[in-house]
C-alpha cells in the first residue's frame, strides 16, 4: 500500500495556522489534524485552510481532532503557547504557562499510543522540548524543538543585508539558548569555503561582530514589537523541519536536541546543528568550538538548566495544590 503521511499540530494560534498553511504550500504531507481547546477557531481554522487548497500544489485534507486522534501521526508539531506573557520581550515569560500545558496534553497523546516524532516549537523552546521528551518517553531521536533554526535564519537576513549576498551564499548558525543567551560561532561561518577572515580580506569589508549578532537575538522583537506575535519565520521553521524528516533529506539544521557528552553537556537539549532525517534527530553533530565560543555555550547551558529547575518547581507546586 501507498504510504500516507500524517501531521498533525497542537494549537492552531497564529503559529500553529501558519504551520498548517506552509506544509499545504509545501505538498510535503497528505493529511493535517488540527487539535486546538478552543473548539469555535479551531473550526474556522480548519474551514479557512480547506478553502485554500484547491490552491495548494498536492491535494491535502484539514481534519480537526482531539489528542486520542493524533495517535498515527507521523509527526505531532507542539505549537501551544500565549506570546502576550512575553511583553516584556522575554520567552522565559512563557514558562510556567507551557509547563503547565504540555503537563496537561501529552500524557492524553502517549496514551493513545502515540509512537511517532514531536518536533516542539512552544517556549522557552529548549526546555519545553526537555519536558516533551520526559512525558512521552520517546528515545531522543524522537524529540526535537525549532531551537536556533529560526535565529540561524534571522543570523542569515542580517548578514544578507550587510553584504548583499543571497541569504543561500553562506553557512552561518546561531547555536545555544532559543532565547537571550545565544551566539554566533564565528569560527564556524562560512562563505562557500572561506572564513569570514578571508571573506573580509578579499571584499574590504569589516563584519561588527557585535552588531549582527544582536541584530539576530533582537529579529524577533523587531517583530513583536509592531504586531504582537511572530508568524511566518516560525511557521516556516518549523514546516522546513518536517519536510526535512517526512521526506528524509540528511539536511542539517540546527535546532533544539538533546546531548549526550557532545560539547562537554549531558541531558541538555539545547540549540546546535544536528542531521535530520526520517527517523528525526539522526546524529548531533559536535563541531570544535574556539575558547572563547566555548565560554559562551556553557552560559547558554547554565540560562537552560536554570529553566529546568523552575519548570521542576512548576510542577511540584502544582502537585502540592
């Protein structure tokens, strides 16, 4: 039998509708469940999408569903979240809330039977990724958040713009905390081949290290900032990374994984480019960091391990109520 493949995404918000609508643009899936709590815009989600695919390149169909109905999906996208307790431009704002949510919901999917892969964008990204994995259980291959695959992304829109190159010119990651307490491995960027030393000794060009990288930890309060939310690089992110599995590319990303004694951390997911492929997180890629890089992925560890231990806090006093 032809084999049908099955999204489905919890929180159909501006993030999750968006997601929604790019892997339908994208022809990379058959079938999309949608489960939502409120029940009315989930509805209309649903009836808004359908209506756009007669528009789409494959034919896919929109279903809405509860947990239980998400059992054999192949990939389950986690998009629930409240981005208004971030005004104060802080994704750790989110935490107790995403907690408190994904404590709620993903025990009702695992024990529908659920055995396929979670790939989480909620925040704090890297711990509610942690937390995902701990509830369902699933081997860490299973288990993967959007992590700094979209600030690799806004890394990219501002070195595109201060050099003038295609965006698809170069090779630059953000690695670290999804949050303020990440950074660009300079030692690891590169313009088809050449480090950014050489690049600015054949161009003239000097890079303000600082500046961009502020530029790419800020690109998504740019955002927020006149709309209140962030949508399309998100949603973009996140249906890159399904396609990225669904159709078994070997491409690699950098996103949200668990360590195993890669970059001296354990029991950590955290953001750095790994291979994605059918079977999800196919290997994490450990790649040598300078002195100084290396100072800086232990305060992106530290900022995580710090949510980790009030996200245990959450849930204690939770229990104790």
């Amino acid at each position: 039998m032809i084999e049908r493949r099955t999204v489905g995404i919890v929180g159909v918000g501006h993030v999750g509708a968006h997601v929604a609508y790019s892997l339908g643009m994208m022809g990379v899936t058959d079938e999309i469940l949608l489960c939502d709590i409120a029940e009315k815009k989930l509805t209309s989600e649903c009836n808004d999408l359908n209506d756009a695919v007669p528009f789409m390149p494959n034919r896919v169909v929109y279903r809405t569903t509860d947990y239980a109905g998400l059992k054999d999906c192949d990939i389950i996208v986690n998009a629930v979240g409240d981005i208004s307790l971030c005004r104060n431009f802080n994704r750790d704002d989110e935490l107790k809330n995403s907690v408190l949510q994904v404590a709620r919901f993903i025990p009702k999917i695992m024990d529908a039977g659920f055995n396929g892969i979670f790939v989480n964008i909620t925040n704090p990204c890297d711990l509610i990724t942690c937390e995902i994995a701990n509830l369902s259980g699933l081997p860490r291959s299973q288990v993967m958040g959007t992590g700094t695959l979209l600030d690799s992304a806004r890394l990219r829109h501002a070195l595109s713009d201060f050099t003038g190159l295609d965006s698809r010119s170069f090779n630059a990651y953000m690695i670290g905390q999804h949050g303020n307490a990440q950074f660009i491995p300079w030692s690891l960027l590169h313009f088809s081949g050449m480090t950014v030393e050489q690049y600015e000794k054949a161009t003239g060009l000097h890079f303000d290290r600082p500046k961009l990288q502020e530029q790419a930890i800020k690109g998504g309060w740019v955002t927020v900032s006149g709309k209140w939310c962030t949508e399309y690089g998100i949603a973009a992110a996140a249906a890159t990374l399904v396609r990225t599995i669904l159709r078994d590319e070997k491409r690699i990303l950098p996103c949200s994984v668990e360590l195993d004694g890669e970059y001296g951390q354990q029991d950590l997911f955290i953001g750095v480019p790994a291979i994605i492929g059918r079977s999800g997180v196919e290997r994490v890629l450990d790649f040598p960091l300078t002195e100084q890089e290396k100072e800086e992925f232990e305060k992106c560890a530290k900022a995580i391990r710090e949510n980790v231990a009030k996200a245990y806090d959450v849930i204690l006093k939770e229990k104790e109520q």
